[in-house]
C-alpha cells in the first residue's frame, strides 16, 4: 500500500524541470537502495553461491504458482479492508484496485502521481474525493501501526527459541510506537486537543524511523482526520485492525509456503520460526521497496544458524520467489487494474464519470 496522506495535487506548472528532478532523484535513490540491499546480503550472509541457488528454485513446480497467486490475493483483499469502512459507499473490490494501481503509480511515478490517480478514481465512481483521500491518510496511519504491532506476535510465536537482546529490544520499542500510533487514533475521538497532542509525539516517534516525518503536520493532519471521519475511525477501528494483521500474516505465509516450494521442509524451520522472524522484521518495511535486501539478509542470517549453512542457497532462492511474488506480482495485477480502469474511465462505465 501507498503511505500517503490526503493532499489535493498541485495546480499544472509550464515547466518540466521540478518533474526531472523528481525522476532523477528517483532513480538515484533506487540505485542506493540496490547498492545497500547487495552489500547488506554480502556483509550478512556471505558471497552467494548463485549457482546452487539457481538449482534451489529448480525444485519450484509449476503448481506451486496457484498457491502463492491465491496467498497474495488474500494479502491485497485483507489489504483494502480500512479502505471500506472509511470510504462512505465504497465497495470491497473497488478497494482493492484502488490501492493495486496507486502502488503501480507510487512505485514508477514521482509524488503526488499515486494521489492524483486515486483522486481521480474515486471521482470516476463517483465518491467524495476528500472523504476518499481522508481514508487513504486513516489507513496509512493504521498500517503504520500494524508495522509496529506485529513484532509482538512475533515473540510469542518464537517462544522457547533463542533470541538476542537486539530483537527484544527491537520488539518492544516497535510495540511503544504502535501504542502511540494508536493512542493517537483514539485521541482524534475525544477531543481537538488531545488529537494535535497525540499527533505531534506519534510524529516525533514516527521521525525516529523515517527522518523526514514532521511531527507538527502529523499532529495538523490528526485534528483534520477528526472533523472528517471520526465516527468513520470508530466504527472501522477493530475490524481494520484484525485485518491488516492478517495481511502481515499473508505476506509471511507467502514466505512459508516459498521456502517448502524450494525444498526447507518442516524439520529444517518449522512454521512457528518462519511467521515470527517475518513478524518480528516487520517494522523494516518501512524502508524503501518494503525492506528490500535488509530483511532477507537478517532473516537468512537467522534462519542459517537454525538450518545450517547448507541450506542458504535455498533459503535464497525462497526469499527471491517471495519478492517476485509480492512485489512483481502485485505490480502485474496493478497494472491490469490500471489499465482496465483507464479504459472503462475513457468509455465513460461507472458512475461520475464526465
């Protein structure tokens, strides 16, 4: 999903220069993000004997797509849930496009480009804009607070394996900024006040992970977020929240079903061990391309000292099925989606649409 909030776009400028500003530095910050993925691989898990790794996802059998596509419809549906309840006469399905092609947009195109195509999808069903971006800013607060959230279950999934002081360190400061990230939410429904105050120390926390977080803006956007949706927030609080868990639950489960689909039975890494390391990696995501190279160097790392380093090959090759899966899987589906929309949009099907 696209962590956004709701700010309408800018108005056309006459020149193009901000854009290939924007497109290169884009593009820089792709290459650094493939440098520091590399190196964190190499640092983490040694050189990578490719060769074996190619012979690893040689085992994956055709069939095998069927349950990874299945296991990534159910992360995007589970995905889309925050979206209906915070969107008045929005559809499930409706959701889910929305959120499939603003990530194709999000992913190649520079800012405000996601926003200004789920402005315009929501206009072409016919929705209130405003209220439409007021649920994608309430839903990314909400993911940002299942990010943080999931850490925990992640230990109690790992009760009785051997942990270091890192990750319960890690664990609890992720569960301290998911419970502010939440008391925030909370707050927008009692007072005006309390929900700028909430706001502005969730930021301050939020900065500790994302330095370009500005925490007078997120406590703005909090007292905002309670004139436009609080009865919203209320109704879809708990139930949005069981669903982006299980939404992380999916993501994991891909992995899981990846690394037996390369041959890492149940004696090698049991299921427990797999669904928690991912949990308790989770917060990582919040760096570019969803964590991409740093997460699966810290858990092959982790599940090597569990396995043995005769199966890092295949643990390697699971954890490239798992990005082909959730990243160039879900870009795919986006990008029908988009084009589909596009088309219907130009034949003039759907409500709203001029």
């Amino acid at each position: 999903m696209s962590d956004t909030a709701p700010v309408l776009p800018p108005p056309a400028t006459t020149t193009s220069t901000p854009s290939v500003r924007r497109r290169v530095l884009r593009a820089a910050i792709w290459l650094v993000v493939a440098v520091f993925a590399w190196v964190a691989l190499d640092r983490l898990i040694g050189r990578i004997d490719w060769t074996a790794v190619g012979n690893a996802l040689g085992r994956v059998e055709p069939w095998m797509a069927l349950p990874l596509l299945a296991m990534l419809l159910v992360r995007q549906v589970l995905n889309a849930v925050p979206l209906v309840y915070y969107v008045p006469g929005l559809s499930w399905g409706r959701s889910v496009q929305n959120d499939l092609a603003a990530n194709v947009v999000a992913t190649f195109a520079p800012p405000p480009g996601d926003i200004v195509l789920r402005i315009a999808m929501f206009r072409s069903w016919g929705l209130d804009p405003v209220r439409g971006m007021t649920g994608v800013t309430l839903n990314s607060f909400k993911f940002y607070a299942v990010r943080f959230l999931v850490p925990g279950l992640g230990l109690l999934l790992l009760t009785g394996y051997e942990l270091s002081q890192r990750q319960y360190v890690l664990a609890l400061a992720s569960l301290l900024v998911a419970a502010a990230i939440l008391g925030m939410l909370v707050a927008i429904l009692s007072s005006q006040s309390l929900a700028r105050r909430a706001g502005y120390w969730a930021g301050r926390l939020l900065r500790t992970f994302r330095r370009s977080t500005d925490p007078d803006a997120i406590g703005d956007r909090a007292v905002e977020l309670r004139h436009q949706a609080a009865d919203s927030l209320r109704r879809g609080l708990a139930p949005s929240l069981v669903a982006l868990v299980g939404m992380t639950l999916a993501d994991a489960t891909i992995l899981l079903l990846a690394l037996r689909s390369v041959g890492v039975g149940p004696d090698t890494l049991p299921v427990t061990e797999i669904l928690g390391m991912v949990l308790l990696t989770y917060p990582l995501t919040t760096l570019p391309l969803f964590g991409f190279g740093v997460i699966e160097a810290i858990l092959i790392a982790a599940w090597t000292l569990t396995a043995g380093v005769l199966v890092e090959p295949s643990l390697v090759a699971a954890t490239i099925v798992w990005r082909i899966v959730t990243i160039l899987g879900t870009l795919a589906i986006g990008a029908v989606v988009l084009v589909v929309w596009r088309v219907r949009a130009r034949s003039g099907f759907g409500a709203g649409v001029s």
